[in-house]
C-alpha cells in the first residue's frame, strides 16, 4: 500500500491515515472521556507538569520481559538509541500539550480523529459553519465570539509558541498516544488569523500561524517521533500551506505576504530530521505494543499467524530494518526519498514461507517506503507554497530545487505548477494557487 501525498494533505490526516498504518500498529485504541462535565476551558496556561507520567490513556502496562527484550535488541542494534535532551518543562511544548490534552479528556473536550470540532468543543453553530467553511465568513460575528472564548484560544496559541520540546522524562506509553488535538483546532486558528488579517492586524495573524507551525514542530520534533506524530505535524503544515495559498489571505498587503513567505520556507525539513522517525517508531511501539503482543502470542486480526509464529523473527526484522532506516535517512537526499531509493532491503532468512515474507514486507513498509515518500512530497509542495509567494509578490518564477527546472506558471488559472520531470510523476497535487496581494 503506497502513502501518497494526497493522504497527508488531507484535512483529516491526523486521523484517517491509521487505516493505513503496518499491521501492529492498527491495535491502537485510546479512551476518550465524555462523562465529565464540559467547561469553557478558559483557564490560565499553567506550564508546569508535576506528573509527567500522568495519562488518561488507558493502556497496556509495559511488561517487565518487553522491556528486557528490548534491551537485547538494543545491544544488536546501538542505532536505535534514543538520546534525550534536557527542557524545563515551562518550555516543553510537547509536554504542555499533553498536559492539555490530558485536561481536555477530563472536561470532555476531547475531539476524536473522526469528530468535528463543532461537536467536540460545543461551538455555536454558525461560528463551526464559519471555521468549517460550510458557511458564509462572517468576521463581525466571528470576532463577537472571540471575545467571549478568547482565553482559551489564546492558551493554544501559546503552547505552539513554546520554544522547546523533548519526550525526555516522560514514560514511553504516554509518548504512545495519539496527539490529535492541535490538528484539530487548526480551523479555529486559521479563522483566527484571517480575522486578523482583515482587521488589519497582521502581526496577530502572523504570530498564530507561527504558533501552527509551532505545534508541528512539537510533534515531530522530539527525540523519539512516531508514526502519528509524524502524520500530526504533516496534517497541521498542509492546513498551513492550502491557507497561504487560498482566498483567506485576500486582505494580505506585500509586506505580510513577504513574512508569511518566510513562515512557509521554515517549515521545510531535511532528511536528516526525518531520521528521527524510524528510530522513535521503534523505540516507543515495540516497547508498548508489538513486543508485549509478540510475547502474549495474541490473536488478533491485526497481526497475522504467519508473524504470530516467528515473534524472534518479526521483532528483529524490525529493529535491523528500523535501524537501517534511520541510518539511510541521515545521509539520503530527498531526491533519493522520492525514487524510494533510500529503502533499505529487508533481510529475511532462506526457507521462510512466502507469506511470511510477505507478511514481513508489509510491516515494514511504513518504515522504509510509506511514510518516507510523503514526507519527501510534502516537502516539494511547501517549496512550490514559497514559490508561489515569490510570484504573488512579483518575483520571477523560481527555480524548483530538486529538478533544476523553472517552475511553471498558468495564467489562464493562476497556479504554479510542478516542471516536467519523472521524480513528481506520482505527485498528486502538482499544482498551487498564486495568491494576490491586497493592492497588487
């Protein structure tokens, strides 16, 4: 199964893409508390967490015989070690999220990955139409309702802006759970900040796009990144990126364009950041999922019998293959990562049946050939979001880094496109609007 790019541009990414994840992973469930009593959750931002291993996610305990196993698979393989950094907690954006997600479970506020966030945090109708673009934009309204929750929108804006973030101290099956959340109320920040744009205040507008991107960094910028971690701060830069390039932005001046081309061209990564990746994802699920599975031998449609039969097999199939990954990423190029060239071969021994191979093959896809080549796209597209910028603020087309070619700019439709070249053929989106600048 390929991971395409159209998958994390999605506006539901941080949720849909777990039916495509490696078949131990799809065991993941997570309890969501509804029966509390909702409250507005305008409280003050309160930075310090003095349980970090608090957690409302009700989760298998990490056996003491998974914890051993994967200490051997360690010794085999020192690549996957996992090296912490050191952040007091009132900097650790990672840590506050999850302080506030953790409340959040306890008030009900909890948007699930399907829910929307009218449901999740009871919005007034019109206000969820707005931010949902289901309705006509209405900023007088928009901005009557701010007022009356500004507290709480204000408290997520600054998580996103905190300046560090480490999963260093915090047990691993805390780290394990879904970080949603942010993703989720993406769409109110979004208002927020063409709110702001339209009432003239661009540094507002431009500091809670900041804290967007913030919040992604949170996510796949701690030590240890998993697969929703990765996919969360995808999901949360492509809502970024459709925003810099839509009609929302229409009251914009050159000058905003200009800083707002700048958020953007921060938002790129290098493979080398995506190494974290396999590590992380070893790390954190065969600690508290797929080794306590393997050792349980349950039976679970997640995990086929062919796997079920060689827990050695499977549990070091994927720690060398993690492992090799992480190695690969750390020197590949995203050209490489887009022909899939830095795809480790995955080592299975002779006499082993062809289901079982197969079966491998499968698990370890997202390591090696899923979840690398969105990536890699996602980069192209933000390249492509900068470069349309340029030209909306009557730069020359730009040239596209990976091919060496000038991009390609359609004036009967206003977009920029991809150059011909055999690397984007698999690209779903080849293509961005230019936005216009207020005055141009």
């Amino acid at each position: 199964m390929k991971y395409r790019l159209a998958i994390l541009m999605s506006a539901a990414a941080a949720g849909l893409l777990l039916t495509a994840v490696p078949a131990y992973r799809q065991l993941a469930r997570f309890s969501r508390g509804g029966d509390a009593a909702r409250r507005s959750g305008a409280e003050e931002l309160s930075r310090k967490t003095a349980d970090r291993s608090a957690t409302g996610i009700q989760r298998k305990d990490v056996s003491a015989e998974a914890r051993a196993w994967q200490e051997r698979l360690l010794e085999k393989h020192p690549g996957l070690a996992v090296e912490f950094r050191t952040v007091a907690d009132e900097d650790n954006g990672y840590l506050q999220w999850l302080a506030f997600i953790d409340e959040c479970r306890a008030t009900g506020r909890w948007p699930a990955a399907s829910e929307s966030v009218r449901n999740a945090l009871l919005l007034p109708e019109d206000i969820a139409a707005m931010i949902e673009e289901e309705g006509g934009w209405n900023p007088t309204r928009f901005g009557e309702w701010m007022k009356e929750d500004r507290a709480l929108i204000e408290r997520i804006i600054e998580l996103g802006l905190l300046p560090e973030r480490s999963a260093g101290g915090i047990e691993v099956e805390r780290v394990a759970g879904q970080m949603t959340l942010p993703s989720n109320l993406a769409a109110i920040l979004l208002s927020l900040a063409r709110h702001d744009l339209e009432a003239g205040n661009s540094a507002g507008a431009l500091r809670t796009l900041e804290s967007m991107l913030g919040s992604a960094r949170h996510a796949d910028g701690i030590e240890s990144p998993t697969y929703l971690h990765m996919v969360e701060a995808a999901g949360l830069r492509a809502k970024l990126l459709e925003f810099a390039s839509s009609e929302r932005i229409a009251a914009a001046d050159p000058e905003t364009l200009g800083q707002l081309r700048g958020l953007i061209a921060g938002a790129r990564g290098e493979p080398a950041d995506f190494a974290k990746f396999p590590r992380g994802e070893w790390h954190v699920y065969s600690a508290t999922m797929m080794l306590p599975m393997l050792l349980k031998n349950e039976g679970s449609p997640d995990l086929p019998p062919s796997l079920r039969q060689h827990p050695e097999l499977v549990a070091e199939t994927f720690a060398a293959t993690s492992e090799a990954s992480t190695r690969g990423f750390l020197t590949a190029t995203l050209r490489e990562m887009l022909s899939s060239k830095t795809a480790p071969e995955i080592q299975v021994p002779e006499g082993v049946s062809e289901e079982t191979r197969r079966d491998l093959n499968q698990l370890c896809h997202g390591l090696t050939q899923g979840l690398p080549y969105s990536w890699a796209a996602q980069q192209v597209q933000i390249a492509m979001g900068e470069a349309a910028l340029a030209v909306a603020l009557g730069e020359e087309s730009p040239v596209e880094p990976l091919s060496g070619k000038p991009y390609v700019i359609d004036e009967a439709d206003g977009t920029l496109k991809l150059p011909d070249d055999p690397l984007f053929a698999d690209l779903v989106r080849p293509s961005i609007r230019i936005p216009r600048a207020r005055g141009k």
